[in-house]
C-alpha cells in the first residue's frame, strides 16, 4: 500500500500540471512541506493561500492559511474556518486542487467581501435593533431599510469591483418620508460618495496628495443618522414642536402653515413660523438659523435686507391705518 507521503507526492504532480490552468491561479511553490498559490479574481479581490498537510494527510484536512494586500484579517479568519469545514469533505481524497477551487470560487460569489469590514462597522454602530441590512452578494448590493418612530427608508448601495477607487452608488426605494426630504437624502449621500474619490477642486498647497477613501460608510452614516434617524423627529427650531407628523399617513394633508420648509443649513422648519421669522425684523445682518447659526437662505425668500425692511415698513403702517379705521369706528 503507498504511504501517505506517496499520496502527496503524486498530488503534488498533479498539482503542477494543472494549477497553471486555471485562471488567475499562480502557483509559487508546489513541496511536500507547503504549497503556495496566489488566487485572482480582480484587483480587490486577491489572496494567496498557504497550504500544509499533516503527516496523516489526506485522511486529515488540509491546513490553509490566507493573506491577502486587499482583504481583511478578519475576513481571511472566517474564510480559514470555512476552508477547514469545506476540507472535511474532502478527507482521504486529493485537496489541493479543490481547495484552490474552492476559494477562487469564493472571491467569484462573494464580491461584497471588500467592503466585509465597512459592513460590520455600518452593523454595529449604526444600525438599531428595528433596521436591516442585507448582502446581496449575486449583484454586489447591500440592502438597508432604516427605521425611526413610524418612518422607514429603503436604500440599495451598489459596491463597484473597483472599489475604493470607484463610490458606491445610491438608490432609494420604499420610503414614506415626504418628497422634499427623500430626494435630497439621496443627491447629499451622492455628493458625499463623489467627495471620497474625487480630489476637491481647490487644493490648499499644505494638503497631502489626495487618496480616494472607502465610500460605503461616510453614504451609511449620513443616510442612516444624519437623515431617517434624525428628520424622523426633528422639531422645529422656531415653534419647538414636531415637522414630521407622528402619523406618516397625515403628511398628504398637512394644513399650509405645517407645511414642511428646508432651509439651507439643513434644518426644517415648518412654513408658518419661518415666514413670521423672515418678515419680522432686524433684517440689517440677515436672518440665521436659531439651532444652528448659519445664514437662512431660501428661494421663497430671497429678498434684500433694504427690501425686507420696507415692505415690514409698508405691513405695519397698513396695520396702524386699519388700526386707526377700527378705532374711529368704535
Ligand atoms: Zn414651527
Ligand atoms: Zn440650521
């Protein structure tokens, strides 16, 4: 009966004839004491694995140990288990080569993997109990639907194969938050997105020469905290009450003066009370946000402080005049 070492030997054989066959599979070393290929599917995804093999091998799995420039540790840790569980079904016949298999296949299904440690930060720190996220590994997609009170918001971010180098891409689908708030959760998340790849336009000569960052997270984080967890119950900065309804299914009848205003700075204000605020005076400086100080710009209104004054002028000498009207009546 042949030894194991026999056995290995003629594996290993095997091994140099057919390894260079399979594509993006670079064998480095083929000995009895370790066997080392380097696995590439994309520029992302890459690996090399470290195979050794006991002295009862192969009736004991293979030993596999995985490094990779692009992938996390803590990622190849679990690929290693998956590795020794996927080896127990091999016992007793030739490993290697399926093993090779195995993992390229790997990095072939699961291309999410390069964003695997974005992904498990989204999940602790940002997500609660009520969202979810789901990987759709067959299109590269994370699916999140973002919960808070009685609000939800679907995304679908898209990681491209080259990525960091390329931003993820955004797209909104189920939702009941109001059209002027979900729109612009999207076109601020997209600009966030582009800000991670693209080297600002005015470059201060002390900046260090600029390196596209990992965009998943920065779209997660503004997306999931700084727009359904917080718009969800904002209050308005003049009347301190509530702009979202408690009940989403009110918005479609909002009276006029509840009417949802977004101003400039971000903060919602509800119509009625940032309109008092615009035509009340001093109008000299500009008007600024009372949560957070910055300048009040709005399309509704977008007059001059010369302007402003006048017409408050013009209101109060009507209102005096009728004033007067009711008095002389009396
Ligand atoms: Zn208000
Ligand atoms: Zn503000």
């Amino acid at each position: 009966m042949a030894s194991n070492k026999d056995i290995l030997l003629s594996e290993l054989e095997q091994v140099k004839q057919k390894a260079p066959h399979i594509e993006g599979v670079t064998l480095e070393a083929c000995l009895p004491e370790i066997v080392r290929v380097h696995i590439y599917v994309d520029d992302m995804r890459q690996m090399t694995a470290v195979m050794q093999f006991l002295e009862t091998y192969p009736t004991e799995p293979i030993v596999v140990e995985l490094k990779s420039k692009t992938l996390t540790e803590k990622l190849l840790d679990g690929v290693v288990k998956i590795c020794d569980a996927e080896a127990r079904k091999y016992i007793g016949q030739k490993q290697i080569i399926l093993m090779i298999n195995f993992l390229k296949q790997f990095l072939i299904d699961n291309p999410l993997c390069i964003v695997n440690d974005e992904v498990g930060k989204v999940k602790k720190e940002l997500l609660s109990d009520e969202d979810r996220c789901k990987l759709m590994q067959s299109t590269s997609q994370i699916v999140l639907k973002i919960k808070e009170e009685e609000y939800y918001m679907s995304y679908k971010i898209s990681v491209p194969p080259d990525y960091p180098a390329k931003q993820v891409q955004i797209e909104m689908s189920e939702n009941n938050f109001p059209d002027i708030l979900k729109t612009n959760f999207v076109g601020q998340a997209v600009e966030i997105a582009r800000q991670c790849v693209q080297p600002p336009l005015k470059k201060k000569p002390k900046d260090p020469p600029f390196e596209p960052k990992p965009s998943l997270y920065p779209v997660c984080e503004h997306l999931i905290q700084q727009c359904v967890k917080r718009y969800a119950k904002e209050n308005c900065p003049l009347c301190n009450d509530r702009i979202l309804p408690r009940n989403p299914e009110e918005l479609g009848r909002l009276d006029k003066k509840k009417r949802i205003e977004r101003v400039y700075c971000g903060h919602l204000f509800h119509y009625f009370c940032l309109y008092k605020f615009m035509k009340t005076p001093p109008f000299a400086a500009g008007k600024f946000c009372p949560s957070c100080g910055k300048q009040i710009f709005h399309e509704k209104f977008k007059v001059s402080a010369e302007l402003a004054e006048a017409r408050w002028a013009h209101k109060q000498a009507r209102q005096r005049e009728l004033a007067e009207v009711v008095d002389f009546l009396e």
